[in-house]
C-alpha cells in the first residue's frame, strides 16, 4: 500500500533554467571545437535535463541514451548495476558527455562511466542536475553538477517516485503525511 505523501518545492523552474544557461556556457568552453559531441542521457530521468540542456548548447550534437538498472519503485538504490539499454551509436574517438538526473550513493554514474570510458571516446566528462554528497557511497563526483542538496528524496522535472511526479516543472522534496 502507498503511503500518502505532498511535495513541497525544492529548487524552482525558474532556478533550473537559469542554472542549465551557465552550465551550457562550461560545457561549450570545454569542448570549444569538438566535431561532435555525443550527448548521453541516463534513462530515465534525464530526459527532461538532457532536452533542455542539448537545446542551450551551441555545438554539432548527436543524442544518444542508456539505461542502468537503479531504484525499481522503491526508494533505496541498488548497489550493483546492470545496464539494461545500451547507446545506438558508436563513441569511439568521440566526445561524450553523461547526463544523470542526480548523483546519490554514486554507483551508478560512476558504473556507466567506466562503462563508457573502456569503448575509448576522446574526451568523456559527466554532469547531473543534482548532486547528494551526504549520501555518497563511492568516490565519484560529476564534472559539474546543477545544484548540491540534502539527503532528501526528490521528484519532478524528469525525477520519480515509483514512476509518478516526472512531469512536475520544477524539484520537489516528498514528504510523507502519515509521520508521527
Ligand atoms: P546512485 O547510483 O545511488 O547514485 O543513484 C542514482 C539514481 O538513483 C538516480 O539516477 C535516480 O534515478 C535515483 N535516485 C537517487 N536519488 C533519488 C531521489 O531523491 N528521487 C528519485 N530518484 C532518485
């Protein structure tokens, strides 16, 4: 049985889309003169992020996705990760850029990114829209990140709870209704 829930707002429309104006402008500086860059989204809830973060890049892009295995409908993550889609495209001598929605105990984004690395791209860097450094559980940090935020569970602007709450606009924090 679902416990019942309200989100309270996190970090606004408005916040985001600010934010994802500068960190275009990083990611432009930094692969400044790329023949193409490969954009690849984890699915699925970077599909928000990926779409509005390719569409302030002012570079030759191609967009690809993978999926890793993570939360199921719970709210725990899982510790071992498994690739359940993998990109269409070849990266080969190519540069690559992951997006992920948030970087929580870490095993995720770093899997996919070693993942990724042995198919030898030329230049690989990450980013995630959210970053929760209190519940790290591996060494990894994104190349650059959207926002750092508590250890708190998130929904919304492509982020879910149990598949619901994706196409909020903005990041909400779930807070359950029946705590004592
Ligand atoms: P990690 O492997 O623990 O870093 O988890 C990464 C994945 O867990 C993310 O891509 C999300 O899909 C999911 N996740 C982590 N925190 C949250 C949250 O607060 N809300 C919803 N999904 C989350």
């Amino acid at each position: 049985m679902s416990r019942p829930y309200v989100i309270d707002q996190m970090i606004s429309a408005k916040s985001i889309a600010a934010r994802i104006e500068a960190l275009a402008r990083d990611i432009h500086d930094a692969f400044d003169g790329t023949d193409k860059l490969v954009v690849v989204g984890l699915l699925r809830g970077s599909f928000v992020f990926i779409a509005d973060l390719v569409r302030e890049l002012d570079l030759p892009v191609e967009v690809d996705f993978i999926e890793a295995s993570s939360y199921g409908d719970g709210m725990e993550s899982s510790r071992e990760v498994r690739i359940l889609k993998d990109l269409r495209g070849t990266i080969e001598g190519r540069d690559v850029l992951i997006v992920e929605d948030i970087v929580d105990t870490g095993h995720t984004l770093s899997h996919v990114t070693d993942y990724l690395r042995s198919r030898h791209p030329a230049r690989l860097k990450t980013i995630a829209l959210l970053d929760k450094p209190a519940r790290r559980e591996v060494d990894f940090r994104a190349d650059w990140t959207g926002f750092e935020i508590p250890d708190a569970f998130v929904v919304g602007y492509g982020i879910d709870f149990a598949q619901r709450n994706r196409n909020l606009p903005y990041i909400g924090q779930v807070r359950f209704t029946d705590d004592a």
